[in-house]
C-alpha cells in the first residue's frame, strides 16, 4: 500500500483576535511546520501593518514561497486570516494540485470576545500587533465570509488537534 504524503497545508482563517498567531506557533512546533504571518514579517521589516496594499503583495509572495515548500516536501501554516472563500479555495485547490493535504482551522469567535482580546492586544502591544480601532474592528465584520459545513467537508481532517 503507498504511503500518504504527509506535507500538509495547515490555513488558518479567523478575525482579529480570534487567535491565529497562538495556535499557530503551537501547530508550527507539533507537526512541524514552517509559520508565515504577515503581521510578524511586517513588522520586522518595519511596515505599517494598515498598509494593505503591502500586505496583499506579502500574501501573494507567501504562497509562492508555500507552493515551493510544499514541492519540497514541506508542511506550511497561512496564518493571515482567510478571510473570503475564494482565497481558501485557490490556496486549497493550489495544494491539492501540488497532493498535499490541506487543513482548514477555522477560529470561529464571538465578535464581543473578539473585541475584548483586541482591547487587550492594543494594551500589551505584543511585537507583530498593530492597534485596531472599535471602528476598523466594526468595518472588518461584514467583510468576513465565514466557511460554512459544505466548504469545511471540502478539507482533510486535522492530523493535530
């Protein structure tokens, strides 16, 4: 019997504050995994992280450095939000093409709970964190398109839980 690949495409899809970066330095550690999130490596370059137009080239190099890495035999976490499903599917549909598993960790969220962890981070500021307004936070809600059941049945099972 041939061995399953075992490289996966981990994606991580939440709002702000849902807790992306947390699980995924916990699951970068587990499976192993290289971790890519725009909001640390903007940071370290010295961007402002509201420079969107910035952070959708970032993105776009990311999964052109996922892609290679998966072709390496690599497992790759995208820890920058997900947010509309066209984004999952081109990453998932790019992964299943390269046949490498791909998971969905979808952080799904209380806006209220989201909020408060948001008023937190803007307090501690932790390196990679950038301050978000109640207002950018209430403009960021009906931009979110949330997998539903028929788009999550299109992923593979965690490996790690």
């Amino acid at each position: 019997m041939a061995q399953l690949n075992p490289t996966r495409l981990i994606l991580l899809c939440g709002l702000p504050g849902a807790g992306k970066t947390t699980l995924a330095r916990r699951l970068a550690a587990e499976v192993p995994a290289v971790r890519l999130g725009a909001d640390e490596w903007m940071a370290r370059l010295g961007i402002d992280l509201h420079d969107e137009g910035m952070r959708d080239r970032l993105e776009r190099l990311f999964w052109q450095l996922a892609q290679e890495l998966l072709r390496l035999g690599t497992s790759v976490i995208l820890e920058y939000g997900l947010w509309v499903r066209v984004e999952r599917d081109e990453k998932r549909l790019g992964a299943r093409a390269l046949g490498v598993g791909v998971e969905l960790y979808y952080l799904d969220v209380p806006a209220e709970e989201l909020w408060r962890r948001i008023e937190q981070r803007n307090l501690e500021r932790p390196f990679g964190s950038v301050p978000i307004t109640r207002e950018q936070f209430e403009r960021y809600l009906p931009l979110f398109e949330a997998p539903t059941r028929t788009e999550l049945d299109l992923f593979d099972d965690p490996v790690i839980r």
